[in-house]
C-alpha cells in the first residue's frame, strides 16, 4: 500500500511540477490532438461569428422597423390632407349648385382683442 501512495504523490508532484514549468502541454500533446484542437478553434470562430451576424441582423431590424413607422406616418398624414381637400372641393362644388352665394374666405381668420 505504501508503494501505491508514494507512486500518485510522486506523479501528483511531477504533474505539478509540469504544470509551473509549462511543459505541461507539450509539442507531443499538440501533435496529438491537433484534429481536436483546430476543430476546437474553427467552432470558437463559427460561434462569434453567428453572434456577429445576428447582432447585426437584430440592428438592421430595428432600424428598419423605424422606418417602416415613419413611412406609416407619412401614409397616414397624406390620406387625413388627401381627405381633407377632398371634402373642401365637394363642399366648394355643393355650394356653387345651390347658387348659395357662399365662398371660401381668401384670408384666414384673426382674433380680434379689445385694449
């Protein structure tokens, strides 16, 4: 049994040794597993991609949300003006044919104020 102890201390030391050293991950260790590690690399690299392109899309999204919102906007205050003089020359074409005598004022109207 003493075997067995002074045989993981002695490799937990040298292990730790390694690790303060650096040779730890030794030139064997990345032959080894270079398959791995660049396919370790290339998913990093896919990952912070992908979080790029939607962040990017997201913001594209959003400013063209804006947009849309202002150009309803404009659709909305072009159909009320659009409206409105539709019904001022119904309005004026009525009262030409009723021979009312009635005009739209050419000035518009002022507040009179007493002193």
């Amino acid at each position: 049994m003493s075997e067995k102890k002074n045989y993981t201390a002695a490799t937990g030391k040298k292990a730790g040794k390694d690790i303060i050293q650096g040779r730890f991950f030794s030139l064997d260790f990345f032959k080894r597993y270079a398959v791995y590690i660049i396919a370790l690399v290339i998913m990093a690299l896919m990952y912070i991609a992908n979080k790029f392109v939607c962040q990017s899309s997201m913001q594209e999204v959003m400013t063209l949300k804006t947009e849309l919102a202002n150009a309803q906007t404009d659709l909305v205050n072009a159909s009320a003006k659009y409206n409105s003089m539709i019904r001022e020359s119904e309005m004026t074409q009525l009262m030409r044919e009723k021979h009312l005598g009635l005009a739209a004022p050419d000035e518009p109207p002022f507040e009179l104020r007493s002193k």
